[in-house]
C-alpha cells in the first residue's frame, strides 16, 4: 500500500492477522478518519475463505469499539463470484459469505463494473475488486484500463472529505550562480566601499551588523547572477509528453472495448486485441521515457566530481526516486491535524519554543562553583584571527537568515576582514549582539517514530554566518585558555580536541571486563537528561563563568549572547512568526558546546560519572576471588547498590540546582556479571527503583551484561544492509565508482563505528559483516574498483592499532592513559626476542577468552607482532596509519606454501602465485578409513580394545604384569600403543600392538581378574590389521623424508585399490571384515575417483619416467600425450628464429671462449628440424620409447641428466612434476625407518618445494 508523504498515515498492526493477507490501516486527511482493510483472498478453499470473513467480522467490531465515528473501508481482491450482487454467471461459496457479511454489518459495493479482462476469449469479464463501505455518499468510482499488461482494471475512487487538497506551497527561492560570478569585480567593490562612513556611523552594533549586512549582499546582487525559482520539482519528472499521449490513447482504446462488451458488438475481439497492443505500447513508452531519464541523470553525475555537493544533493535525490520530501499532517495535542506548511512551521515552532523555555522564579538563587586561581584575559580581535577564521569556512554550510553565503565570505577575506574586525571589536566593547544573529532558522529533522508526532523531530538551526565567524575567534581562546589550565574535567569527552565517543567506551568497557576477569561485578547506570541542551538555565551557567576565570567583559557579553533569542521553524519554505526563548544554549551556535561544558563541568565532580557531553553515565564495581560465598556476593552487591544510589542522590541534588530535570524512567541499568546468581538488588533514583537489563545503550553502542556486543552487531547489519538496499534500488543511476564511493562513505561507516571495541568479537558476530560487504561488491559489480576493498576484519585491526598508538602517546584522557600497561623491559638478550621493538607492551593476562576479546589484550597481542619500522620517530599518526596498513596487507597475502590451512588463505595463494589446491591425500584416505570402522559390531570391539590399552597405560600394576608375562615368553617387553584420533594410523597400530602380544595380554587379564578378548574377537582383529595394512603402507610412502612428486598420486591410489582388492581373493575373511574391506574400497574410490581426470595428476604422471605407462585408461593416456605436445609445441622456437640463433652462435666473435660452446654449437645443430609442432611430437616420442627407471629412483634427477637430450621437455617438467605439500599441518609425518620424526605438529619446508 503507497500513501502520499503529506498524509498521516499508521498500520494497524494489532488487528491483523499473519496468516491471512491483509493489511489495516488508519488514515486521517482532509477532516475524515477511514480504517482501510487491504486484502486478497487466495483461491485456497472453503476453509481460508470462512477464516478470512470471521476474520473480518471480528475485526469491524473491534474497529467500530475503538475508534467509533471512523469509517471503515474493505476493498482488494475477493475472488468472489454472485449473480445477483456482483453481476456473475455463478454464485461461490466466497461470493454468498461476502455478501452475507456486507449485509450484516451495512456495507455497500460500490464498484459495479467488471474489474477483471480475461486473457481468453470464451471466458467473461467478471467484478473481483470490491470496495465495500458503511459510508458511500459522496464516493466517485471509475474503472480505467489496467496498468501494463495487468488482466486486473485500475479502481480510481474519489473519496469525500471535508476539507480540500491543501495546494502545496509554491514559495521562491534564490539561486546564486557562483560559477558566473565577478569575484574580482566583487572585491573591488569591497575594498573600495566608505564601510566606516556609511556603515559605522553608529556605536550601536544592531545599526552597524545590519549596514554592513546590506552592503555585502548588495555587492552580491550586482556582481553574482542570479534567479528566483520555485522550490520543488515535478512528481514524475520523466512522464513527458509522449507518455501522456501513449496514456490517452489507452484509456480511449479501453472506453471503446467496454463499450463494444455492454453493446455485445461482434467485432468485440478486434478491440481487444487493438487494446493489448496499445497497452503495451503506452508501456513501452512510459518505460522509455524512464529509461532516458535514468541516461541523462547518469550523464550529470558524471560530468560532477564524486564527492562535490552537486553530487550528494543528486544522489539524495536518486535514492529517494525523485519524490518531493514533505512532511505529514502533524497532530497537536488537542488531536487535531495541522496540514498545509504554514500550519505545521507554527506547530512545530510552539514545539520548539516551549522546549526552551523555563518558568523560572525570580527568587531563585543560582548555583556557586568555588573560584579556580585563574584569570583569562580579555579577547581582542585582530585582523589575523578574523581572516583566519573566513578562511576555514565551509563554503558547503547553509547561509543564515541574513542570507550572505560562505562562499563570499571566503572569497573576499582580505577585503572584508577589515570590516568584520571592527565589528566585532565593537559588539564586545559594547557588550551587545546585534539582535538579527540572534535570530535562528529551525529545520525540523524526524527521529525514529511516529512522523505525524511533533515531539519525532529534532530541530536543526541555522544562525548567521558573521555571528559564527565571531564566535569562532572567541570559542578559539577560550578552549586553548580553558585546556591549558586543566578547567575542565579529564571525565568529560565531548566536544575536546583529540577525544571521542570511541575513548570513553574503552575506558569503561575495560573497567567493566576487568571487573568480570577478576571474578567482580560492575553496576552502570546511563541516565537520561531531559532537553540538556534546550533548557540550560541561563543566570544558573552565567553566576558560573567568573568561577573559571573568565573576564568580566566576556562574561557579560556571553549574557547579552543568551539574552533575547528566537526562532522561527521552516517548513516547505514557510516560516513560523518568532517566538522568544528564554532558556537553553542556541542551536547551530559555535560557542554553545562550550558553553555547555561549563554548565555540567560541575557534575563531573561526583564519583564515578563521567560524560560525553550530555549522556552522563555513573558506575561502580568490586574485584572479587574464587570460591566466594554467597552471602559475601550479597553483601558487595549492597554495597555496590549503595555507591550507586549515593551518587545518584548527589545527581539529583546538582539536577535540582541548576534546574536539570532527569528522567528515571528511561535510565538504564546494567549489572555485568559472569554470576550464575541474578543480580535482583535494584537502585533508587528520586524515589523509582530502577529496573536491571540484560545490557545497555551508550553512545550508541549496546554492551550486554557479559561485556559483549551481540546485539551491537546484529543492528548495524540490519542498519547497513538497510542502506544497501536503497543503493541496489538507486543502482542505475550511477557509475560503478560512484556506487563504491557511496557505499564507503553511506553504508561501511555505519559497520566500523566504534569497531575497536568490538573487534575481537567471535567470528559467527561479524561474519554477518562480512557477507554486507560482498553485497556490495556484487552492487558495485566492477572486479577491477573492487578488488582494492580492503577487507572489514583488516579495516578494525588498523583502527584498532591507530586508537592504541594514540593512547601510548597520551593523547587522550588522563584516567585513559594510566589504564594503558607498562612497557616491557628484557634484562638480557635472548635469540627470541631479537624482533621485539622498542614500544613493546606489557601482555594482559587473562583468566578467560571473553576478556582476551576486549580491546586492549587483543591490541596489545597485535601492536607487538609490529615490525619496529612502523613505527616513526616522531608521533606521526599518518606516517604510523601506513606502515601498519603496509604491514596487515602483507601479512593477509603473505603466504608460504599450500600447507598453510584456511579457505582464504588457500584461495590467496591461488591469486598471488597461481598455485592450484587439492585436499590433502593422506587426511582423505584417513577419513576413508574412518567412515569405513563405523560399523557397530567394529567399533564395539575397538572400544573393548580401547579401554584394556587404556587400563595398561594408566596402571602400573598391569602393566608390570604384562612386562612378566613378556619375559617369560622371552620376548622384549612392549607397551601398549593407543588410539590417538589426531594420528594418522591409529587405531591400526593398537590393534597390530594389541595382536602381537595377544598371548601376554590375556594371560595378564585373567591374572587381573578383567574381561579377557574372545577368539572371535582376536580373528576379527587380525584380519582387520591385514585390511588396514595396505592403508598403513601409503602414508609411510609419503614420508616426510621423500617429499613426493604429483606424479605419485595416481599410481598409488590404483596400487592401493588393486591390493584390497587382491585380498578378498586371496583371504577368506570374516563376514564383518570382508564387508570393512569392501566399505573401504567404494570409500576410496568415491574420494579418488576423480584423480583420473584430472590434468594436473595427469601431466606429473606423464612426465615422470617410473610412471608414463601406468595410465589404466588408453584414452586419458593418449590425451595427456597430445597435451604435453601442445605444451612442448609453444616453447619449441620457429625455423627462422633457430637458424638466427645457429649462425649468431657461429659467427659472433667473442673476446672470451668457453671451453663448452663447441659442444652447444652441435647440439644445437642437431635439434630435428619442422615446424615447431613436429619438432615437439619427435622430442616427447624419445622421451616416450625411452626406458623406463626403477620405482626408487628420483624422477628429478633423471631429468637433469637428460637435459641435453629434452631441453624442453626438461623445462615443462621442472614446472608440473611439483612437489606436493599437505594443505593442512601433518599430525604426524614418518620417516623411512619407521620413526616419528618431529612430534610436534609441522609443515614442510618451502625450500623443499
């Protein structure tokens, strides 16, 4: 369902039901209040059909009890058929319970013409789109020809109202054509101007800001073009003429078919046809029209620089399809609706108003602040400060109600900075501000919410550029006086140079983990200070500026700055009148963030608060230890309760003070506890007991209570993804570099925001991420502006590293910086740690992986595995942002060899070196062999077998026993061996243990009194140490010792499938291990049946002489034959480049002679000759008939002694007879003896390769 933007619109969410298709829906315009039912009604039977209109009754009731002088509305598809209501050759069980219930509850069907074109000829039209109302005076019903190629008729209802469309408001609007503009012309008007004999004539600042105002925009007038426009722009600006042309002859086309149906003409079919075809022709137009709309957009966002203003204004346009942004109808408290703009600016204007204002009683004394032994001295402008302050405009930034832009400002600094200092010289000598920069623009902007509620809108404001200069060059000296002398506190974060929302949360994360990791608890509470900014009271912050040092003339000025300020709300370009406020630091000021952080700087003297700006948050916390009685949690919970309300009370009193209302209904409280024991102690705050959560928003983060962000994470997805949906609908409009430059500035920052803190989350929390960011490359759809993306997991390390280096170098927060650990100072030089730098910090050990997560112990995990080189010898953020980006990319790509695990590794691999990867072969048989012992019987008797080695092993008794029984046999005493899951092997080295000590280890049994192996049981496991033999000899032939070529792979796969094979004729097996043999052969060849065909196993088995005619299929020889003639065929040299090579070879003298170039001069001369393609086939048909070499023998020596004989051949092998490495570190890797020879897990060398 589409409504219009101007119209108040809500869902009616509690009357619907999910499993019918219907939507409720409340609309309030033009005087009228209507419910609209939205349905369709499925052809799913009797049933869906009989829940649909109980549905419905109920509903109407429900309807007409809570809102009872509404209308209600049902219209859609019914699929109903009557032949007496809605005109059908039937009546349906649909059709009489719709009727029924129009009767029963007084509803009339106001659509009385078919609704539906049948696409065949025999079939009839017939009505299915109902609109059904208890109300139908004054409704208009039309049905026009369907949109595009619908068989469903367009339904236009005219609804009544008692009020009209309120037109909207065509207000005008300047534009300044800048790029035309004389700017030299402009500054010598300027420079030439009697400002001091026309302009300040006056000592009154209002007469002087106002001339001075004048003038600069009357030189703007002469020597800028510009036009008056009217605001706004067509609904569907690419519905041209041609469209609407297309569109009437529809309409035409389908009044003729209706007429030629109710007149039963026989030529009635032709006119169909002639209206199909006509529908898709105004279809094709419309969607040409579109499409050339769409081309010419393209082209002006291409011709602007991505980035410019013209560019986002243009992209803000496309993505919300060209529609006007309007407000809805606003409702007032009275519940009346304010509709057209004027009405909305005055509501949303008394809104805004009443947020600042105070009813404050004269009496009232305002708070004192003890004196601080500092004086600030009195500001003077100079021409410097002024014209650096132009300089730095932003000539972006929306002008100001007196309508002089950035842009000139800017432009003409050297002229107008006289000027500009000398009035603002005199509004400080004066103490007075000129009464129009105290005039403010207000812009309402939604929240989230309600749209059609005032109190959903927070207002922007916009003040005069002079004013914002001036407060500049004040706010400027004014901060450097106030941090210089450490006035404000260190637990305030907002608004400071070189602090952020990012700086606070790592401080009281960290408090809050170590709190957990030291078996503690910690209780935060984030409270809610209702209109901070709005409501500041003005003589409560004025009695507190002297306490700061401040001149009396500053301060005085300041209160003439606060004094008789108004607003004005602008809606639609309509404004509101002015209304005065009394209270608050103004909106869009320069000064105000200052201003405020004197007014709350007091607060921050009670324990345990601390602020970022407004959102103050207050927290406590005990370190506990191991095995803590209960009672003993109970009592530090107290405890921390009772810090908790103490400072909360303190809050209080300070809010009562200074006239700061707090809102205990929407503070937050959290208790971070990794105790099973609910935390139910619950704190007071001006008489209402909090309510403990599960976690807690601050700053826009939401941290649960075991220091974690889940539901973080889970939001920002839907938030990104949100926002790439509106880039894939506005996608056609731009190029892909425009669509990559959207998605990092619109959607990625939304994923990275504050991403330090949550880096470290588990991979499951920010894979969900990662999956947003590969939709943004398919949107972008350019692998070559793509493949630069740099990875989101690099992106947080990165910020991560940047946050720390910034914190080591204490810029940052006093509290912040003692957090940080100390440096790590070796006493003597060791092997290990010769690549440890300078900035190597302490490592925080951890209890748990939860708290290895959090910010610092993982960064500081990272920030040593630093090379020292990234590090400058002076703070340098960029020079460090660099080396460490250098650094992480090298690391990513880095890459030593296939053997290194993980799917993006394997697949960079892939990318950087080309290298192709295949599962490891011994891992795959193992698993083969696993799959294959999974029978019950089987596994009942290795976990028998299990448990006696198990016994043996941990037993010293036993085995002691077993020992005897040994040397009685006079045999060498053996243990048992186990079944070690991670080695390769296993099981079949315990059972063949277990077999060959089979007389020991029963006579031990039963000297131990233990369940003793039956004799089925023994057989059973001799024939499966037979059977697992063959299995046990490939992984011994691919011993870490050799470092098997590819070539090996398909021999020894046929080998070992021939040799089970081979048993089951040569054995009579048990039942239960010939179906493990025969388990075990569809198990390996299932896993390996593709070795075959594969061209790489191919290739090395060809050039490897022990191997060239072990191919058991003739076809996949021959082909791998002709294969290596085309490689051999593209490196053989052509006739003419040979005969080049032969005669410079003989006749190029040389000043030194080698006593080998006679020989390379006849080998040369002997090549057979051809075309490179015959030449090839005779090289590798004397490789074919050579002789083949004995199975021990290397492969690759054998070709370096036949260099000379295949010199291409030669080079072709070196490059696919590869040396195979396993993808995944070996647990165990064998030597030739038999011997483990590394226990620990290893990969192999990249110098063996």
């Amino acid at each position: 369902m589409f409504v219009r933007e101007d119209i108040c619109c809500r869902r009616l969410l509690h009357l619907e039901d999910r499993d019918l298709s219907i939507l409720w829906v409340r609309v309030d315009y033009g005087g009228h209040t209507r419910v609209y039912a939205c349905l369709y009604r499925s052809h799913s039977g009797d049933r869906e059909t009989k829940r649909l209109f109980e549905h419905l009754q109920l509903t109407t009731d429900k309807v007409l009890e809570l809102y009872p002088s509404t209308e209600l509305v049902i219209l859609g598809d019914f699929n109903a058929h009557h032949t007496e209501w809605l005109s059908s050759r039937s009546t349906d069980y649909a059709g009489r319970c719709a009727h029924e219930f129009a009767l029963a509850y007084g509803y009339s069907q106001l659509v009385h013409s078919p609704t539906r074109i049948p696409d065949i000829e025999d079939h009839t039209s017939s009505i299915l789109d109902l609109l059904l109302t208890q109300r139908p005076d004054g409704y208009s019903i039309s049905v026009d020809a369907p949109l595009g190629s619908s068989d469903h008729c367009l339904i236009r209802t005219l609804a009544p109202c008692t009020r009209a469309d309120p037109p909207r408001p065509t207000s005008l609007r300047r534009i300044w054509q800048y790029k035309s503009a004389d700017w030299d012309g402009l500054r010598e008007y300027y420079a030439s101007y009697p400002w001091r004999q026309l302009c300040f004539t006056s000592e009154d600042p209002d007469t002087c800001a106002a001339a001075v105002s004048e003038t600069i925009l009357a030189g703007m007038e002469y020597f800028i073009p510009n036009s008056l426009v009217a605001a706004g722009t067509r609904k569907r600006p690419w519905f041209n003429r041609p469209c609407k042309e297309a569109k009437r002859i529809k309409q035409a086309t389908f009044r003729a078919w209706t007429t030629a149906r109710s007149n039963s003409d026989p030529n009635v079919s032709d006119v169909k046809r002639k209206l199909n075809a006509v529908s898709r022709s105004c279809k094709r137009a419309i969607a040409r029209a579109k499409f050339e709309f769409i081309g010419r957009i393209g082209e002006r966002l291409a011709n602007y620089p991505s980035g410019s203003r013209a560019f986002w204004s243009l992209a803000k346009a496309a993505e919300g399809n060209f529609c006007l942004s309007s407000l809805p109808p606003l409702q007032n408290a009275d519940g009346n609706l304010a509709h057209s703009a004027k009405e909305k600016a005055d509501l949303l204007g008394t809104l805004f108003a009443s947020n600042s204002t105070l009813n404050v009683d004269e009496s009232a004394v305002p708070p004192t602040i003890p004196r601080c032994g500092h004086s600030m001295p009195e500001i003077n402008f100079s021409q410097r400060d002024v014209r650096r302050e132009l300089l730095s405009l932003d000539v972006h930034k929306s002008s100001g109600p007196d309508g002089i832009p950035a842009i000139v400002l800017k432009q003409c600094a050297p002229e107008l900075c006289p000027v500009l200092t000398r009035l603002f010289a005199l509004s400080y000598h004066t103490r007075q501000v000129p009464s129009s920069w105290k005039t403010a623009h207000v812009h309402p902007v939604p929240k989230k919410g309600d749209r059609s509620d005032p109190s959903n809108y927070r207002p922007i404001a916009i003040t005069s550029l002079l004013s914002k200069v001036m407060e500049r060059v004040i706010n400027t000296k004014l901060l450097r006086y106030l941090e210089e002398h450490d006035l404000i506190s260190d637990r305030q974060y907002g608004f400071r140079h070189g602090r952020s929302t990012g700086d606070l949360l790592v401080y009281l994360t960290h408090r809050w983990a170590s709190a957990i990791e030291s078996q503690g608890e910690a209780l935060a509470v984030s409270l809610d200070m209702a209109k901070a900014f709005d409501r500041v009271w003005h003589r409560g912050l004025l009695s507190k500026l002297p306490s700061y040092g401040l001149p009396e003339g500053l301060c005085k000025w300041v209160a003439s700055f606060l004094s008789g300020r108004c607003i004005r709300a602008v809606v639609d370009g309509c404004c509101s009148a002015k209304l005065d406020l009394n209270a608050g630091v103004p909106q869009g000021s320069v000064l105000s963030p200052t201003l405020f952080l004197l007014h709350i700087n007091d607060l921050l003297s009670i324990h345990g608060i601390h602020c970022y700006a407004d959102d103050s948050t207050g927290d406590a916390f005990y370190t506990g230890r191991a095995n803590i009685p209960r009672s003993a949690v109970v009592e530090s919970r107290e405890q921390l309760v009772s810090q908790i309300e103490s400072s909360l009370s303190k809050v209080s009193d300070w809010g009562r003070d200074n006239l700061v209302q707090f809102n205990p209904s929407k503070t937050q409280v959290c208790a971070f506890t990794a105790k099973k024991t609910p935390f139910t102690v619950a704190p007071q705050f001006q008489d209402t007991t909090l309510t403990i959560s599960n976690s807690i928003g601050i700053l826009g983060v939401d941290i649960s209570s075991d220091v974690q962000f889940r539901c973080h994470l889970e939001n920002k997805v839907k938030m990104a993804s949100k926002k790439l949906g509106v880039l894939n609908r506005a996608k056609r409009y731009f190029t892909p570099g425009q669509r990559l430059l959207l998605y990092k500035s619109q959607v990625r920052p939304h994923m990275e925001y504050c991403s330090h803190l949550w880096a470290g989350a588990p991979a499951y929390q920010l894979g969900p991420l990662d999956s947003v960011q590969r939709r943004a490359v398919r949107i972008v759809d350019d692998p070559i502006l793509t493949s630069d993306i740099e990875p989101l997991s690099l992106r947080r390390d990165l910020a991560s590293l940047c946050v720390l280096y910034r914190l080591y170098n204490g810029l940052c927060s006093e509290e912040l910086f003692e957090m940080m650990p100390t440096a790590t100072f070796y006493h003597r030089t060791a092997r290990h740690r010769q690549g440890i730098h300078a900035h190597t910090l302490q490592p925080k050990w951890s209890r748990t992986v939860r708290y290895q997560r959090n910010f610092l112990p993982r960064t500081i995990r990272l920030w040593n595995e630093l090379p020292a080189e990234v590090f400058p010898q002076d703070y340098s953020m960029g020079s460090f942002k660099r080396g460490v980006n250098r650094f992480l990319k090298g690391r990513q790509r880095a890459c030593d060899a296939p053997g290194v695990a993980g799917v993006h590794r394997l697949r960079a691999i892939e990318k950087e070196l080309g290298w192709k990867h295949f599962p490891c072969y011994t891992h795959t048989l193992n698993l083969a062999v696993n799959d294959s012992l999974k029978e019950k019987d089987i596994t009942d008797i290795i976990a028998k077998i299990k448990g006696i080695v198990r016994h043996f092993k941990h037993s010293n008794v036993a085995w002691e026993k077993l020992r005897k029984y040994q040397e009685q046999a006079g045999a060498t005493a053996k243990r048992l061996l186990q079944d070690v899951p991670t080695r390769w092997n296993s099981k079949f080295y315990m059972l063949r243990r277990c077999v060959e000590l089979m007389e020991p280890l029963n006579s031990a049994l039963i000297n131990l009194g233990m369940e003793t192996v039956t004799s089925y049981e023994w057989t059973i496991c001799k024939e499966m140490c037979v059977v697992l033999q063959p299995c046990e000899e490939v992984t011994r032939e691919l011993s870490g010792q050799k470092y098997m070529t590819g070539s090996l792979v398909i021999p020894i796969t046929i080998g070992l499938i021939k040799a089970l094979e081979n048993l089951g004729h040569q054995n009579i097996f048990m039942p239960l291990v010939e179906r493990l043999r025969q388990d075990l052969i569809g198990n390996i060849k299932r896993r390996f049946l593709n070795l075959n065909q594969s061209k790489t196993f191919a290739n090395c088995m060809f050039l490897d002489p022990r191997f060239k005619f072990y191919f058991d299929d003739a076809h996949v020889a021959d082909e791998t034959k002709r294969r290596i003639i085309g490689l051999v065929a593209a490196q053989h040299p052509s006739s003419d480049e040979r005969v080049e090579a032969f005669q410079s070879m003989v006749h190029t003298p040389s000043q030194t002679q080698s006593i080998w170039q006679d020989f390379e001069k006849k080998m040369l001369g002997i090549q057979p000759e051809g075309t490179p393609q015959s030449r090839a086939i005779v090289e590798v048909q004397r490789y074919y008939d050579d002789k083949v070499i004995p199975r021990t023998d290397c492969p690759m020596k054998w070709w370096r002694s036949h260099q000379a004989a295949y010199p291409t051949l030669y080079k072709i092998a070196l490059k696919k007879l590869n040396a195979m490495s396993s993808s995944v570190p070996c647990e165990r890797v064998f030597s030739a003896a038999g011997n483990i020879m590394n226990e620990r897990r290893i990969r192999l060398g990249i110098r063996k390769l």
